[in-house]
C-alpha cells in the first residue's frame, strides 16, 4: 500500500490514535444498512419504527422489528478490518475506538476502549428504573419483555429525536481532540454529531486518513484518502504502522 511521507511520518510518530467506524465496516460482515430493503420490513421507515413514540403506541411491531434485526446481527462474525483495530488496540496504549454502530462487533473482535455513540443493539434498557441488561436475559416470543421491577424494555440504542448519550459523546470528543492521528472508516461523514469528529481532530493537529469505498464531504479535508474496503485496508495499515514504529 503506498503512503506519502508524511502519511508514514505520521504513523512512525503517533502517540493518541483515534478511530471513527461507521455501517460500511459492518456492511462488510454482511449487516445490511439500517434501511433494509427486502421483505416485510421494506414497507416500514425507520423513521417510524426507531423512536419512542412508535414504541409506546406499539412496542411489540418494535421488538419484532429489532429481534430480526438482531438475528441478523449474531449470525455475523466480524471481518478483518475489526480484527486490525483490535490487534492496533493491544499494540498501543492510547487507542479510542468510536463507533456509530451498534452491532457489538467490535467488542467481539477483541476491542476493548470503545465509544458507542448509538448504544448497542444487544443491551435492553427498561423503560422504569434504567437498568441495563444483555441480551441474552431476555427471551423475546412475540411479547413485549420487561424488567424485573416490571417496567417494558427496550433497545438500548439511540433513536430518532434523541440525545446521544453525554458519557460517550464527551469521551469521542476528547478522544478526536487529543489525537494525532484519526481515522474515519466507512462512514458517511454526514450523520452528526459523528460526523464533526474527524474535523475535530484534524483542527487539532491530527493526521487525518480516511478509508472508504468512495470519496465522501470528508475526503477534500483528509489528509490521506484510502480508497476501498476497510477489511483490506485496516491490515495493510496495522502492517505499515508496525513497520514504521520499528525504524
């Protein structure tokens, strides 16, 4: 994989890595993108089904929308750009992986210090007390699971007309502020606040790569684009990065 010098400089100098994962990553474990566009929920938008008024006025069209979504979901395993960030992860003290996804993929790849700016589809919130809980506590059949205090739960992600949660969006901001190299991979650079990040870090001083299919609003500021598929990317970069470290 070519790189300019600075790009190779930037790497060899890094010391605050900062990561930005959007769908096309998981789009590479074959998880379709949040709009799906085959079968029964292809007559659905999102829009109507992701926000806390369709849950209360129908929680259980909600669930089963979520529940095939989540089958989908564990039935993917993750590919070997999850696999590259987690091995970078281990490698480096200071490494802030944030992702808009909310798969779980990463996590089972093997990263640990990650930032889920829109929750995570395999948690469950109660919709009462707050508690948090995994998903394999509860067994959804068709009918609408509640917490053990008795009030509903749901998704634990964020949807429409909601706050991102302030824990996570504090540490993605210190994470792009503090970084000196940042890389967006497989996002958009449209959903914000997400998608402010990269800019962040780059007014910050950061070596700002981008990785994606194609180009995006980011690309005309990244200071290195790579073009194509982040799972054959991501390796060749940890590669390029582990060679730099050792001159």
């Amino acid at each position: 994989m070519f790189l300019s010098e600075p790009a190779r400089e930037a790497l060899r100098k890094s010391q605050n890595i900062g990561i930005l994962t959007g769908a096309g990553i998981s789009a590479e474990s074959g998880i379709p993108t949040f709009r799906a566009k085959d079968g029964l929920w292809s007559k659905f938008k999102p829009e109507e089904l992701a926000n806390i008024q369709a849950f209360m006025r129908n929680p259980k069209l909600v669930w089963e929308w979520y529940q095939y979504r989540r089958n989908i979901i564990t039935e993917a395993e993750p590919n070997l750009g999850h696999h590259a960030l987690a091995q970078w992860e281990q490698q480096h003290d200071n490494f802030t992986l944030i992702t808009q996804n909310v798969d779980g993929l990463h996590a089972r790849a093997g990263s640990q210090n990650i930032v889920e700016l829109h929750g995570n589809i395999l948690r469950n919130r109660c919709l009462t007390c707050g508690n948090v809980s995994e998903i394999e506590e509860v067994n959804f059949k068709g009918t609408v699971p509640l917490c053990t205090c008795g009030g509903m739960l749901r998704p634990d992600v964020v949807w429409f007309g909601e706050m991102l949660p302030p824990e996570a969006l504090n540490a993605a901001f210190s994470a792009a502020e503090n970084a000196d190299i940042f890389l967006s991979v497989g996002t958009s650079a449209l959903v914000h606040p997400a998608a402010s990040l990269p800019e962040i870090a780059k007014s910050s001083g950061a070596f700002l790569f981008e990785i994606n299919l194609e180009p995006t609003p980011l690309t005309p500021y990244a200071d290195a684009f790579l073009e194509g598929p982040s799972g054959e990317i991501l390796p060749k970069l940890l590669t390029q990065w582990q060679t730099e470290r050792t001159k």
